[in-house]
C-alpha cells in the first residue's frame, strides 16, 4: 500500500524544484499527480513506473 497523505512539510504551497527536476538516462520514474491541482489528469496514468530513455526537447 502507497501513502496516503502527504507529510506536513509538503503540505499547502507547492515547490517549483518538483517540476524543474533533472534526470539521466536509465532512471526509474513513477507518474503521480498532484491532487492539490485541479486538472483532467487521466487515472490510466496515475501510479505508473517507467525508464527514462532519453530527453527529446524539453521533455523527457
């Protein structure tokens, strides 16, 4: 079981570095949204792992 809340230094405002993160090739990501954002974010993507294959753009 994941957690369910977040811990109460991460809670309210929310941190810029969390979006401007670096990563390198072969790292393992998860996708997990942000609830304190109102978004049409789709549920078949929350919770999924995968590896980073390279950086195209200004994405990964």
């Amino acid at each position: 079981m994941g957690r369910r809340s977040k811990s109460i230094r991460t809670k309210g405002k929310l941190q810029l570095s969390r979006y401007f993160q670096e990563f390198s090739e072969g790292d393992s990501v998860s996708v997990v949204r942000e609830r304190a954002i109102e978004s049409n974010f789709p549920e078949r993507l929350q919770g999924r792992t995968g590896k980073i294959e390279s950086k195209r753009g200004g994405s990964y």
